[in-house]
C-alpha cells in the first residue's frame, strides 16, 4: 500500500529562461485551467507521482533517479530498437520526468523536448524528481499537448514522440481521436517513431488502437504490464522486422543501458 505524502500543489512557473516557454500566440494571457492536486508517496525506496488519487503518474528510484523505474516506461524507450541516433525526441505529458531525464543523459546529441500543461508538474520533476533544468539541449515547453502537436505538425522533424497523457482519474488518455494521432503522425521526420501508454482493459484502447491505425502506416502492441498497461509503437512509414537485427539491437541497448530491450523485441513479434 502506498504512503500518502501532503499534497503539493504548487505556482505556475512562469519565469524566463532558457528553454523554458509557453507555446501560442496568446501566451500571454491568462489561462485558468483546473488540475488535481499534485501529490507524493514513498515506498520501498520509490518516490511516487499522483493527481491526488493513488493512480501513479510516474515513479523515481531515489538512489537511482536517471534510471527508468516502471516497466512500462522502460517500454517506452522501444524505439530505441530501431534508431540509435535521434535529432528530436519529445514527450507529451511530463509525469515524474523519467523518460525526459533518461533520453536527455542517453542522446547528448538530440534535442529534448517536454510538454506538460500543469506548471505543478513542471515544478515538482525539478524539486523531487531530479529533473534537469532547461538548457541547449532540454527544453521544457507549458502548453496543451493538442496545441503544441498541431503545431509541430507542420514542421516534421520529431524522430521519437512518446505520449503519456492521463488525468487524475486515469481512464485512458485524454487525447485520443483520429485528428490528434494524425497531428502526431505529421510532426514526426520520415521514419518517425511513436510509443503512446495505453490501458489495455479499457473500452479507451480499442479506440486509440483505431484511431492510431488510422493514422500510421504499421501499429504494434506490445504485451501488457502493471495493472492494464500496453504500449502501442506507430511507424511513419511501412516497417518490415528485421528480427535478428532487432536482437542484435536489443543486444546493444541493454549492454549500453541495462534496460531489457530483449523483451522489447519478443513483444513485437507476438503482436504482428
């Protein structure tokens, strides 16, 4: 059972820096968006993200904060598998930071990108969750997930999207239509890859499966973890498996990182 910790609920960070920036025209206007109360619990170790219910939002190792905790995040990072050198990787819903963190210490050479509308959030990853502060490289942006992928969309240059986006009350993603996963398939470079956290026992999957077939050239699925989840990988772009590369691959990342991309690569082939 998790410990409740006092609930955080913490100001927009509206200040200037570097990297850090609210996206739109109308940016300077005042928004009033309701959230959940950003709350904490600790366990065994683990540091736990939720919106005031016992949903966890995300999760931080405290003697290991870089490292990816939940396995489903660790899926996350399946694109890994097939491009080992990306420019633009973003993410869509910031949680505790982990995959953020992780992809900005793995890629020194790619732009990071994080998107998150609750500016709690935002604060709470840099006070308890070791996330960095924006620089070059990192760059956290404080907008809808809708507006700034619509906007990214006519740009195509993300080569890794992930999309993690749950409310409070952790039905299934808040963002789900056919309109949104093909903003997401137009913002992505040729060959793009999209990794979207799903909840497989719920009506929302088989929703966001169709939409997201509907957008994407090759969809997969891979096995489910924790209490529902399933992460599903979309392609730009028609993809063959290489399977014996895609172990040598998969051999490479966990040398590299320890995560268990082996895994990764036996889920692919029971989801084709």
């Amino acid at each position: 059972m998790l410990i409740r910790r006092k609930s955080i609920e913490a100001q927009a960070n509206t200040k200037a820096g570097p990297n850090r920036r609210r996206l739109g025209a109308d940016a300077a206007k005042p928004r009033t968006p309701r959230f959940a109360p950003v709350t904490l619990s600790e366990l065994d170790g683990v540091r736990y993200l939720h919106f005031g219910t016992e949903w966890v939002q995300g999760a931080m190792r405290i003697r290991k904060p870089d490292w990816i905790e939940l396995e489903y995040a660790q899926q996350m990072m399946a694109w890994m598998l097939f491009n080992p050198a990306p420019r633009h990787i973003v993410q869509l819903g910031l949680g505790t930071g982990a995959l953020t963190k992780f992809a900005y210490r793995e890629f020194p050479q790619a732009q990071v990108t994080a998107v998150e509308l609750n500016p709690a959030v935002v604060a709470i990853c840099h006070s308890m969750f070791k996330l960095p502060e924006p620089d070059e490289r990192l760059m956290l942006i404080e907008s809808d997930a809708m507006d700034f992928i619509l906007h990214a969309a006519g740009h195509g240059i993300i080569d890794a999207l992930q999309v993690d986006l749950y409310d409070a009350t952790a039905r299934g993603p808040v963002l789900d239509t056919p309109e949104f996963y093909q903003a997401c398939y137009d913002s992505l470079s040729p060959g793009g890859i999209m990794t979207v956290n799903l909840f497989g026992d719920h009506p929302s999957y088989a929703r966001n499966l169709k939409a997201m077939e509907f957008a994407f050239d090759t969809v997969v699925s891979l096995p489910e973890v924790h209490d529902g989840n399933v992460v599903a990988l979309a392609f730009k772009g028609q993809r063959q498996f290489d399977f014996p590369a895609l172990y040598e691959r998969a051999a490479q990342i966990e040398a590299q990182t320890r995560l268990p991309a082996k895994s990764w690569v036996n889920g692919i082939k029971s989801g084709i």
